[in-house]
C-alpha cells in the first residue's frame, strides 16, 4: 500500500468490547474473517483481511491487573477506510489518560493468560495437514550482524566507508519533533510479505513485527528496549495494533506513535528485512550452531539431529524461528536467537572473514541489500548506532521490554493487545535519554520475573 492512502469506512455495526473471560469461545458471526485457525496450528502470519484490520470503538476498561506477563502474538488488525481514517464521519474517541495515544483503564483479570501459555510443548512429528509458515521475529539478529560489518568496514578502509555509503537505501521516515535528550534511534524488524499469496481481499505490504528503541545518552549508559509488536495505538479515532501502523498509514506515522510512546525524538531509522539473515550466513560461508534436542517441527522448517552443526542460511533461519517445539517456548527461542547472532558475529569478526576484504565486502552487501534507513541516515550514523548498539548489549547497557498494564487486552476488531502503561513509559524513557537510569534490565516483564 503506497503512503497516503487510506482505507474505507468501517463497519457501522460497532464491535462489542467485552472482556473475553465473558466471551463464547467461538468468534461473532458478523466477523468472519477473524475466525480462528484449527488447534493444531498456531496463528498464521497470512495477510490480514481487509475488514480485521482497525476498529472505532473504544476499548471496555478493565478492573484488575493480570497476571500474565508475556504478550500473545495475534494477527495485526483489519483495516479501516480511508474515508475514516482521514476525514472520520463521526468524532475520534476521547481518552482519559494523561498521554492521548492509547486508553489507560485499569484491567479486568483474564486468567486464559499467564507465562504457561507460551511454554508450549509440541511433538516433533511432522503435521499430516499443511502448515502456514510463521515469520520469524528475528529483526534483532540481522541488525547484529548488519552492525558488526559496517563497524569492520567503516573502521577498517576508507574506500569501504564510502562504499557503505553509496548502498544505501534510503526512504523519508523522519517527523518535525523538536529533538530531545540525547540520541535515539528506532530499530524495525520487516517481514515485507509482497506478492503473498492469497485472495483479493488481502493486503499486501509489510509490517513490522520487532520494534526496538535505541538510546544514547550523553552520559550514562546506553539502552535497547523493545515495544511489543501487539501493543494497541489509536490514529484518528480508529484502534489497532502497531505493527500494521506503517502499512496502514506511513512509515512516518509509525515514528510519531513511538515519538508518543517515548517521548522522545527519534534521530534515526533502520528497517531491517527478515530475509537477509538467509543471505548473510550464505555469504559467511555458514555458522556453527548447538542445539541438544532431535527436532522436526513443520512451523519453522527446523529439522534437527541433536548436536553441533555448521548449518546454511535457511538452517539458521529455521533455528531462529523454532518455538512450538521447544518446551521453553519464546524464550527457549530468544535463548536460539543469541546463540544465531553471536556465531555470526564470531565469524564475521574473525580473522578469516576480515583479512579477506572480497568476502567481508560480499557479506556487508548481504546485509545491506536487507535493510532501509532514513532520509538523513549515514555511514557516520550508522557506525555511532553500531557502536551504541554494543553498548547496550553489553554488561554495563540498559535492556528490556516498555510497561504494560495488560498483556492480553482484547479488543473486538482488532484481537489480543497489549495495552502499555504511558506514564511509566514516558518516566523510564525520560530516564534513558538522560542517562539517570541504572544498567540492568526494565520493563514489566522483567519486573514480574524477578
């Protein structure tokens, strides 16, 4: 979907906004295309329909705080239409809170959700039935490696600096925020889905899938926190999750929500294409990886004999994105997803790769034919974000998730959400940018794991 364009006018049968605990189990009829998939099978990441993708009503609040503290991943929202979205035929809700972005009711306990629920054990035997293909959120680890080599380049040979620059490819993600504290840069993660298959009422695009936000204080240490990719944003009286935003607005829409969230400027874009990992460790001439579980599990594409093995691009990929087979679930993947940076960060850096400046320049081609930068994004700038970027990794950075006040807040039109805690995301965020805050890790889910 090109920028500027809009949607239609949204149903004009207002979804209800029941907290799902009251909820039959089985969708509203009058929402078909938001039925769910068979039990077997997790949520597919197919496009969405056209009619899942925002709603205009405000969401019901809620009594109690949850205990769960792990967001659920949904498919991204329907869209509404443009006629709405740009000129609404009925007044955008009012919102009570402090900061206008998103509701900030208290909640009502949902007790479907706790950190169990990602702690899915899956049998290894492969599905009778086809299944859709879950795209990884593997964002993070393509930046690593994107990172690592304009670092090796950047530093290393003058020719390479202007090299880097010249391969990049640049679009307008940048708003007129007036800048703030320190140096931000905001980290997206793509699954670019053109051309995917599907009927017409699909929708082509993307949508970012990992939401990452880096800051580089003056002094004090730096930080990366992620923003969930379900977290609930409002844009002219319509709701709908942030991952869609960029798809269904502009990419400079999507930097003001973040703007919002944070309360700070954002200096800087990377937008980085899922793909590129497969290209990566090609070029590298393969990773060494470990895993000690037999695995055969037909979401990811992971088939694996317990052990230690130098593996392809698409191995990796699989590696990376396997987690209904792990019995630690989203985190046995994180865990997975650390491992695939460092043996590509370990072998990009290696004497072997950087003395040979054909491969290592074959590699950071790899790296940056898969991801987009904004329009004021240099070698200079990218190689300040390198280095921030191993600050905050680092054992002296600041890592960690936003604030949440429920993990699972349904909302009908739009689905399971993640509805942040806006004061505290500002506090924290103020505190970053700063450089007040103290190493370690933040965020709800820190907090409810300690």
């Amino acid at each position: 979907m090109s920028e500027g364009k809009g949607a239609k006018e949204p149903t004009s049968v207002p979804p209800s906004f029941i907290p799902s605990s009251g909820r039959k189990k089985t969708m509203p009829s009058t929402d078909s295309s938001r039925s769910q998939s068979a039990p077997s099978q997790p949520a597919s990441f197919a496009p969405a329909k056209r009619s899942d993708h925002a709603s205009s009503v405000k969401p019901a609040k809620r009594t109690a705080r949850p205990s769960s503290s792990v967001p659920q991943s949904f498919q991204p929202a329907a869209r509404a239409t443009s006629e709405t979205r740009r000129n609404p035929s009925s007044s955008p809700v009012s919102f009570a809170p402090e900061h206008t972005r998103t509701a900030n009711p208290t909640q009502q306990f949902r007790g479907s959700s706790s950190v169990s629920t990602a702690l899915r054990s899956v049998p290894s035997s492969p599905a009778t039935a086809s299944v859709p293909k879950r795209r990884p959120r593997v964002g993070r680890i393509v930046l690593s490696i994107f990172l690592v080599l304009i670092l090796a380049l950047g530093i290393g040979v003058f020719s390479a600096w202007n090299w880097v620059d010249d391969q990049l490819n640049k679009q307008t993600w940048l708003t007129s925020k007036a800048d703030t504290a320190g140096e931000s840069w905001l980290i997206l993660g793509s699954d670019e889905r053109e051309g995917t298959i599907g009927d017409a009422g699909d929708v082509e695009g993307f949508r970012t899938d990992t939401i990452l936000v880096l800051t580089k204080p003056k002094t004090g240490s730096s930080s990366l926190i992620s923003i969930p990719r379900d977290s609930l944003v409002e844009i002219d009286g319509s709701y709908m999750k942030i991952n869609a935003v960029a798809q269904l607005y502009s990419r400079k829409q999507l930097v003001n929500e973040v703007e919002d969230i944070t309360g700070q400027k954002i200096n800087h874009v990377a937008m980085v294409r899922f793909g590129g990992l497969v290209k990566v460790v090609d070029a590298l001439g393969g990773v060494d990886l470990c895993y000690d579980q037999n695995v055969n599990d037909p979401y990811s594409g992971m088939n694996w004999t317990a052990g230690c093995h130098t593996v392809d691009g698409n191995t990796a990929l699989a590696f990376s994105r396997m987690r209904y087979a792990d019995v630690q679930g989203d985190f046995g993947r994180a865990a997975r997803q650390r491992q695939v940076i460092n043996a590509i960060v370990k072998k990009g850096a290696s004497k072997q790769t950087l003395t040979n400046f054909n491969k290592t320049k074959k590699v950071a081609a790899a790296a940056l034919s898969s991801v987009t930068v904004d329009e004021k994004a240099s070698t200079s700038s990218l190689l300040r974000m390198a280095l921030a970027f191993k600050s905050a990794s680092g054992k002296d950075g600041i890592s960690g998730s936003v604030y949440w006040t429920d993990p699972d807040y349904y909302v009908d039109g739009v689905g399971s959400c993640v509805l942040l805690d806006d004061a505290k995301n500002i506090q924290l965020f103020s505190e970053l940018s700063h450089g007040t805050h103290s190493a370690g890790t933040v965020g709800t889910l820190a907090e409810q794991q300690n």
